[in-house]
C-alpha cells in the first residue's frame, strides 16, 4: 500500500513536471555519457601505456673475448642468472645464449650478419620486469666487471625514461579527467535537482503543514531521481554502444586489433554509468531536498 | 446568503477564567487546548515577536486573535504548529509540551491541528478531491477510507459537485472550502486560520465564518487570526489582541477595538 502511493506520487509529478523531467534526465544523459567516454579512452590509454611498459627489459650482456679478453664462465652466467631470479621485481628470465642472439640478428638485420667469420654477439640474460618502473633499479643492482663476468648492462635509458613519463603523465591526465567529469556532472545533476525541488518549495511546505513526514515527501522526490538517474544512464550507454559500433571503426578502421592494449570491458563501464546516474539521482534529491524540508 | 447566527451559545466554558495564567506556575490544565505560558519569541538578533505572552484557551472555544501587522499573530500561529520554536517560556497543546516534543514528532502534531490560510495552500495540480484526499494520505489512510470521507467532508462544505474541479476552476471562496475541508477531514481536535477571509469579499466571508461556526459548534477548537473587524464585532466570541508582540486584551465576549 505504502509502495503504490510512493510510486503514484512519484509518477504523477514526473508526468506534471515533464520539462524538469527532461532537463534532470538530459543533465545525467550528458554527464553519463561523458564520464563513459573518458573511462574508455582513458582505460584503453591506460591499458596502452601498461602495455608499452611491458616492453622494457633489461639486458645483461657477458663478457666476450672481443671486448674484456676472456668469455665469462657459465659459473658466472648462472649466479648472475640466480641473482636475478631471486630478485622480487623480477617477472620472467631468459637466457639468450650467442648462438642464438645470431639466429635473431640474422632475422632481423641478414645484410649486417653476412659477411661474418665468427659469432661476435655475447651471452646475456633477458630481464623482464614485473613492473617498468624496476628496469633502472634491476639494472643499476647488477654488479659489471671481471669478477661478475659482466661485460655491461643495458636497459634502453632514455627510451624507457621518455615511456615511463609520458605513462605517467596519461595515468595522472585520465584521473583528472574521471574526476573533474565526475565532479561537475554531480554539481549539474544536484543544480538541475535544486531547481525542480525549488519550483516545488510551496507543495513541499503544504505537504508538511498537513503533516507528511519527511520520508513521506522525500520518498516521491528521490524516486523520481531515481528514474531520472536511470533513464539518462541508460540514454547514455545506448549512445555509446551506437558510438562503439558506428563511429569507433569508421575512426579506428586500420589500427589492427592484436595488440594487448584494451579498454576496461563494456558491461563494466555501463555498469558504472548506471550505478553513478542511480546514485547521483536519488542522492542529488534526497540531499537537496533537506533544505526544504525544515518547515 | 442568510445572516449569520452570531448569538454565542452560552457555555459552562465561559464561566471558566481564560485571563492568563501566570508564567512559570504549572497548572493541570485538564481541559486546555491550548496553554501558552509566558512565551517569548525572538527572532535573531533582536527582534523581539512576542514578549511574555500567556493565555489558555479551553476545548471547545471559538477565539479570535486580533492585531496590527507585526504584532506578533503570524509568530503565534508558527509556534503552534511548531514551525518555530520560542525562545521562553512554555506552550501546551492539547496536553503535550511542545517545547519537550521531538522534531519526529511533528508531523503527528500536525495531523492534529488543522489549517486554514489567508492563500489557501492548495495544490495546484490537484483536483479538489486529490487536495483533501493528501491529507489522508499522509497519514497512511487507505483507498477505502478516502474514497469515502473525502465526498463527505467536501458536501460537508458546500462543494458536493466541485470534487474534480482544479483550484483555478473555483473561485476563492471555493479554494477556501476546499482548504477548509482539507484541514478538518481528520476531525483535529484544534482548528487554526490564518485570516482565512482576507482575500474574499464580503459576502463570501460570511459564508466561510458561517462554516467554521458550523465545525466550532461540532466540538472543534477554533483560532482564528484577522483583520475582519466587522466580522469580530458582529460574532462576539472572546478576543486576544496582540500589540507590539504583548498581551493587550483578552475578553470573552471582545469586539475588534476595546471599548
């Protein structure tokens, strides 16, 4: 009983207010659209730098007769390879042995291996790293010279520098966005509230004089939140599944999809949308309603 | 319209002392609507509303409360119901303390005092039937209930034939009723308006006094805040008159101007 005079109350305002209706429901639309935008692009872009991070490897080159005048021993191959093992920031290891580092030049480069006598390429050990960040750290903890058997230590300084900031600096530009997206759909949502509620003032006050409780004034108004919420969030995933399956190939067409760079699922993104338009609807008018009720 | 019967009925009530009680002393008051008890009212930061205002009011009354603008009948009015609080002193309305009463409590207050306004706080949205049907379900009345008191309390007031009619459709007098209607279809025990004739003319005054004389003789308490002198003069019934926020008169059978 108590639950269909709620949904009547909250139905036939929806219906006598439909312009507020429509402006609540548009102001969510666009922030929810908005905010679902960003979270792909900025998941896909986080994914990306993620994924240009896994690239970095550290290469620990031994010593060769070429260049310290005597090949490192395997004795010394191996407590470096079990030095390396043990590190915690350490995710895989391989042993790149010189025959093999001449297959891979071959195939990369054959004009520069072909008029070679002997194998010049040394052993090494191919570090990848659990994290980008811990290349300059595993590389700087790797003892080189004679003793160790390492000839030098290489992790593409600059290159790695230059990915790991402009990561860095994409992380740091998709949490702004998120949250200045965030921040000022909720104000528009809560001004757009505010001003339904405002030309409402009177009936509020009446309905208080002949003794509503609060809930009883405010259960109508947050289900009309509510379904504003849920109908501009909903609005807002249909436009972006139509943008996913429209515009996005038509833009992206020859960016080839193998990479391993993705943006976070679709259903957890409309996910989101719909909880934070549910949320900021019924929260936005039971908040703003407060103010009202103290008659 | 016919003449209003204006011969006070006389009552065992009238022979009751209603001149004030004295501040600070608690008196069982077993047959008081409404105790007010020295009650101040200042509004930040110095405006003082009602200065040490005490009166009591038996079950059954008819009052009329009387005074210029800004002596403090608005002020009275909001205390009752508890829209504002007083800033000493002690109001008792119908038994319960209303400065010990809990703000969850209010709504209860409320569906026990019913209101009349100068403008009628009609929903505008709302046929005459949905207003005073609100009031109803407010208080969690079922579908039943209302479908049958709501035609009976709106024939109560004269507008048998008007239960669909929006408030623009009907005319002040009209809203009025409705008002009327909305706030005794609970039967409060406790009736109060705020100047319900100021925006009506004449003739139709007569006919909403003639309707609240009609609930007062039913049992109910009726305030009632105006500036309808010849109203006042004509009915007889015991004046409060405020001034500047003070006590100035209190007869049983006033008229609007001491004499």
């Amino acid at each position: 009983m108590r639950l269909k005079v709620l949904s009547a109350e909250a139905w036939r305002s929806l219906a006598a207010n439909a312009s507020t209706t429509l402006a609540a429901t548009m102001t969510v639309l666009i922030g929810m659209f908005l905010l679902g935008l960003s979270i792909g692009l900025g998941t896909w872009v986080l994914s990306w730098s993620n994924h240009v991070k896994k690239e970095l490897v550290v290469h620990v080159y031994f010593c060769t007769e070429l260049k310290c005048g005597k090949d490192a021993t395997k004795v010394q191959e191996e407590r470096v390879g079990n030095y390396l093992g043990n590190l915690p920031e350490v995710r895989t290891l391989n042993f790149v042995s010189k025959a093999e580092a001449l297959r891979i030049m071959q195939r990369k480069n054959p004009e520069l291996t072909n008029g070679l006598t002997s194998n010049p390429l040394p052993d090494s050990w191919e570090v990848i790293p659990k994290r980008g960040e811990d290349v300059e750290r595993i590389a700087a903890s790797v003892p080189t010279g004679p003793a160790s058997g390492v000839e030098k230590v290489n992790y593409g300084k600059k290159t790695a520098k230059r990915i790991l900031r402009v990561a860095r600096v994409i992380e740091i530009m998709f949490l702004l966005a998120v949250v200045v997206l965030l921040a000022a759909s909720a104000l528009l949502i809560a001004n757009t509230i505010r001003l339904s509620i405002f030309s409402r003032r009177r009936e509020i006050e009446v309905m208080k004089l002949v003794g509503a409780t609060n809930w009883f004034v405010r259960g109508p108004f947050m289900l009309e939140g509510l379904i504003c919420g849920l109908a501009g969030s909903l609005l807002a995933v249909v436009l972006l599944v139509l943008g996913k399956e429209i515009a996005l190939p038509a833009i992206l067409g020859h960016i080839d999809d193998s990479s391993d760079a993705h943006a976070l699922g679709f259903i957890w993104n409309a996910l989101i949308l719909l909880g934070f338009g549910l949320l900021l609807g019924a929260m936005g008018s039971g908040v703003t309603i407060r103010r009202f009720l103290r008659v | 319209m016919q003449d209003l019967d204006v011969t006070p009925t006389e009552t065992p009530l009238d022979t009751l002392t209603t001149n004030g009680v004295e501040p600070g002393v608690s008196v069982p008051h077993a047959g008081a609507m409404i105790v007010f008890e020295g009650v101040t009212k200042v509004y930040e930061p110095d405006v003082t509303a009602l200065q040490s205002v005490s009166f009591l009011i038996e079950k059954g009354e008819f009052v009329f409360i009387v005074g210029a603008s800004g002596s403090g009948k608005s002020t009275l009015i909001r205390l009752l119901l508890k829209e504002l609080e007083p800033t000493d002193g002690k109001i008792i309305v119908g038994g319960r303390d209303l400065t010990r009463l809990k703000r969850g409590k209010v709504p209860m207050l409320r569906r026990n005092i019913g209101c009349v306004f100068q403008d009628f706080k009609l929903l505008s949205d709302r046929t005459a039937f949905e207003n005073v049907a609100y009031a109803l379900r407010v208080q969690g009345e079922g579908r039943n209930a209302i479908r049958r008191k709501v035609p009976e309390v709106l024939a109560l007031v004269g507008l048998a034939d008007k239960m669909s009619s929006y408030p623009d459709q009907l005319s002040g007098g009209e809203q009025q009723r409705v008002s009327i209607a909305r706030a005794v279809v609970n039967h409060p025990p406790l009736l109060v308006c705020d100047e319900p004739t100021g925006n009506l003319d004449p003739d139709t005054s007569v006919g909403i006094m003639q309707l609240l004389y009609r609930i007062n003789r039913s049992g109910t308490t009726i305030l009632m805040v105006t500036h309808d002198r010849e109203m006042v003069d004509k009915m007889r019934r015991r004046v409060i008159a405020l001034e500047l926020g003070r006590l100035a008169r209190d007869e049983r059978r006033g008229g609007y101007e001491s004499e």
